[in-house]
C-alpha cells in the first residue's frame, strides 16, 4: 500500500515509479466484466443527459465526444468528530463553495461518459475517491481509456492516486504516464534526462510519440494494429527486430557505411524498448507465479490464495465471506486432485455445497487437535448455542425445551446440566451457517486460511508433485533471478528474454499466468510454437531492398 507516499512531480518519476505512487491494490481481472457490450453502458443513457460537451477526439478514425452531466456536488459539513453540522431548524449544512475548493473537493460532477455515433462506449467517475475507468470490449485498447482517465486526473490535487488495479489498469496506468511526458514534450517543457531515456524520444518537436514512421525503413514493424500493451503484439516485433537487427548486424552492406550504423543504432533503439517491456512483464509474471507456488511454505501458500479471494468478496461490496468458503470447497473437491487422493476416489460425482462441506469438516473432525483456529470458531458458535437454549429454558420453560431437545427434563438442573454439557457435531453445520458464522468471526480469513493450509495443500502439492512442480519451481526461480537484475547490453536482453519464454512455454500454469496478468488470451503454446518457427522470407526482403545481402554473413 503506497497511498502514503508524499506526492511527487510526475515529469520526474520514472514509469515504475510513477505506478508505485499510484498502486495502492491489486484487483484481480475477473473481479469485472470481461467483456461489457453496448447494452451493458444502456443505463448510462443518451447524450441529453449530459448536456456539457468536454471535448472531442479521433481515436483510430473514429469520432468520440466526451460529455459531461454539470451538475453542481455538494458536500454535508461535518465538525471535527466527523458528526454532521445542522442548522437551527435540524437541517445539514452544506459546504459554501469556496470551502469546498479550499478542501480541494470538485465543484461540479467529475464523470465523463464517452459517445460514438451509436451510444455511450465509456465513462471514467469517482469511486471510493479514486478515478474508475471502463470502456465496452469492441472500443478498448484505443487509447480511450487513457484519454479518459488523464482528462479526469488533470483537474484532481497532485496527491490524488489512481488506487486499486486490475493488470488492465496497470497497463493503463503506465500509457497514462507516457501521455503526461507526451503532453509536456510537446508543450516545450523540459524533461529529466532519465525520463527521455526511458521511452526512447529523441526528437522533442515530433508529434508522433512512439516513432516516426516511414516506408522502407527496417524498424517499422509496428503496423498501424499494434497494441503495445498486447504481448501477442509485443512478441511478434520482438522476434522480427532481433532477425534484422541481428542481419544487420552480420550481413554484407552494399551502401555507406554510416547508413548501415544509422539503421543499426534505430533498430537498436527499437528493439531496445520492447525488450525492456516484455521483461519487465516477464518479471511481474514469474514473481507472481512463485507467490502462488509457496511450496516450501504451506502457510505462505494458503495466505496468498485466501488474500485474492477475500478482497474480491469485499471489494464486489457482499461484505460476506460467502464467495471465499465456496472456492475453498470447489479447490478442494477439484476432480483433478481427487483422482490423487486414495480416499477420495469416490467422490467424483456432482455434489451440493453443503454435501462439499459435510465431507471436509469430516476430515477436520479426524484430527481436530490440527485446526485450532477452526476449533474457537466451533467453540463461539457452542457458546451462541448453549446462550440460546439457556433463554428457553427460561422463556418457554422445562416441557418446551424437553420437546425441542428430544429428551424429557424432569427439574431444571437436569435441563442446566444438559446445556452445560452439549456439544456440537461440526460435520452437521451447512453452509449458510458455517458462512454467517464467519461473518460474524473476527478471524474468518485465518481459519479459512487454516483449511487451506491443512487441507488443500497437501492434496494441491501432491497432485502436482507427481508432475515435476519442484523441479518447475527451481527452473523459474532461477529465471525470476536473472530477471530481478536484468542484463545491461542488449544481446544479453535477448537471451534472457528467450529463457523466460522457453520456460513458461514448458509451463502450462505460467502461460495461465501470462494471460491472466498481460489480458492476452492468444498467448499459448500453439502461438509460441507458431512464433518460433516464423518465416523469414519477408523479413529478408526487407533487408535486401535496404542492400543488406542476407545469404552473406560477415
């Protein structure tokens, strides 16, 4: 959590500095929508809602207005106990306006909904005090989004931070952070050397940030689809900047000699830029992977799976725990394990809830002594229990409670002892019991986290044990290393860059991994196995007409 951190001038942090300031969370991508349409955004209405018009943009040829409702806010003052101020007649008071822009509050409506021809496609508002941004799947990865949230945060305090983020939001969060030095390039403002390093610009007065581009120059393998948050689209320039940097390299040139130096050092620039990304990704991938794959660490385990689950139930505002117990009893019932497991061998048929959670506190009923955070939670809902007969025996007297308990008390101290005696059946709790108890526990992710460790580890690691997870975990520990500190000179680059993909090519759960953290679905074997065997032929060509001879290497 950064949100701490003292508000710096965006123009001098670095990319990875500028998203430490503003992450404050991780909220896992399937936590939304993945794919919102049209209908969705239909509650968002039509343009005359939204009388103000903000701007209009083109993005990819296509025309977006961005409008606004503006509607004045206001603000209930409130005294120094956070209580609201009323006036004589019991009304609340309102902030005057000039208190709300001492506070650095906003005077009118922040949100700013996006139109096309068809409808509203996006809106970006306040959420919790932090911007939200959301855009329909067929207008993503156009730079809406990012338009959107940098028009929202220009007229925030400089302490404002973005918040919580998706990996989609990180990605966003970064190309927000290229359009402020963008933006400030092309308004002659001066920037940090080490800024201008980092995104390659060497000319301050181009209006094209990412580069110029012009036919038959070696480096324009961009095309005008590129994605550079897509790792699909990153991969393939990857692969064909390394061949004709490395051709150019070695190759025959039949031109001048400072022509060839000049298509080297843009090619190296290029390629430079996409390798410090795709390893930068490499790194988030890897050291997220290990996280999850704790398996010297049972408890680190647990702790990491029940974190995710937990704060996407709080944060989809269920305020239960209701959303965690099922994931536990769907991984612990996870066919695949199963069929590891002699004893459960059985349990291969379809099963409800509550049959799920019979058979596991079975198991916690076989070694009770193993679970002392489950224990306490057993024992506070006795108690409630024992608290609950006590106030019928007292309110509906001896004969109500010998019939509810099927046992005939002849005095009340028969009755008192049998209270002070009873005991509860733990396999006989269902889950919308076991959940509300939960809820009301202080402690419900340890003991959840328990269940975890106890039992789904052991069953978790044995199923994957059997497939060579201890030996995957050592080869992408070594790769994380490397990528921790990674090389200097680009040919170094290279290598490591092949490593990681060759690694996580022979690692199912990695390229899961990939996709979850990139949001690049056609990132999978058969996409790598496509790119490794690419064909050069029209690579070659390219070189060729640059007179490079590529059938002669130096």
């Amino acid at each position: 959590m950064n949100w701490y951190k003292t508000a710096q001038n965006p123009l001098e942090e670095t990319s990875k500095e500028f998203l430490d300031r503003h992450f404050t969370g991780h909220i896992p991508s399937w936590s939304y929508e993945e794919h919102p349409t049209r209908e969705d955004f239909s509650w968002l209405g039509d343009r005359s809602k939204y009388p103000i018009l903000h701007s209009k943009q083109l993005f990819n040829g296509i025309e977006v207005e961005f409008r606004q409702t503006g509607k004045k806010d206001q603000y209930v003052r409130t005294d120094d106990n956070k209580e609201i101020v009323r006036d004589a007649q019991g009304n609340a008071e309102y902030l005057t306006d000039e208190e709300v822009v001492k506070r650095g509050l906003s005077l009118y409506d922040t949100t700013i909904v996006a139109f096309d021809s068809k409808g509203p496609i996006g809106w970006v508002g306040n959420s919790f005090g932090v911007p939200e941004v959301f855009i329909i799947e067929e207008m993503q990865k156009k730079g809406i989004g990012t338009y959107l949230l940098s028009e929202w945060m220009k007229y925030r305090p400089q302490s404002q931070h973005i918040g919580q983020m998706t990996p989609a939001g990180v990605n966003m969060t970064l190309a927000y952070h290229r359009k402020l030095v963008q933006d400030a390039i092309e308004q002659g403002k001066e920037i940090p050397e080490h800024i201008l390093e980092e995104y390659k610009q060497d000319n301050k007065e181009a209006m094209n940030w990412y580069r110029v581009i012009k036919q038959a120059q070696l480096w324009n393998v961009w095309g005008t689809n590129f994605d550079e948050d897509n790792l699909a689209d990153l991969l393939k320039v990857f692969y064909e900047l390394e061949y004709k940097y490395s051709m150019v390299k070695n190759s025959n040139f039949s031109g001048v000699p400072q022509r060839q130096e000049n298509i080297l050092n843009k090619l190296h620039e290029e390629l430079l830029y996409v390798c410090n990304s795709l390893l930068w990704t490499f790194k988030n991938v890897y050291e997220d992977w290990l996280e999850q794959h704790a398996l010297l660490d049972p408890n680190a385990w647990a702790n990491n799976r029940v974190s995710h689950i937990s704060e996407l139930d709080y944060m989809q505002g269920t305020g239960n725990y209701s959303e965690l117990v099922e994931h536990l009893l769907y991984t612990y019932f996870d066919n695949k394990m199963l069929s590891s497991d002699p004893k459960q061998n059985n349990y291969n048929a379809p099963m409800s809830l509550d049959y799920k959670l019979s058979l596991l506190l079975q198991e916690v009923n076989e070694d009770l002594d193993s679970f002392p955070q489950f224990m306490q939670l057993i024992q506070s809902i006795t108690n409630d229990i024992k608290a609950g007969l006590t106030d019928d025996l007292e309110l509906y007297g001896l004969e109500e409670l010998s019939d509810q308990e099927g046992q005939p008390f002849k005095t009340e101290a028969q009755a008192e002892k049998h209270i002070a005696n009873y005991t509860m059946d733990i396999t006989d709790l269902y889950i919308d019991s076991f959940t509300q108890s939960l809820n009301a526990s202080d402690n419900a992710e340890g003991i959840v986290t328990e269940l975890y460790e106890k039992l789904v580890f052991p069953r978790w690691y044995a199923f994957w044990k059997k497939k060579g997870i201890d030996q995957t975990r050592a080869r992408i520990e070594a790769v994380y290393a490397k990528l921790v500190s990674p090389p200097e000179t680009i040919e170094q680059m290279i290598i490591l860059i092949h490593e990681a993909l060759s690694t996580a090519h022979q690692t199912g759960s990695m390229l899961d991994y990939i996709v979850e953290y990139t949001q690049s679905d056609d990132v999978d074997k058969d996409f790598l196995d496509q790119l490794s065997n690419s064909s050069t032929e029209h690579w070659n060509q390219d070189l060729q007409q640059n007179g490079f001879n590529t059938n002669e290497l130096v």
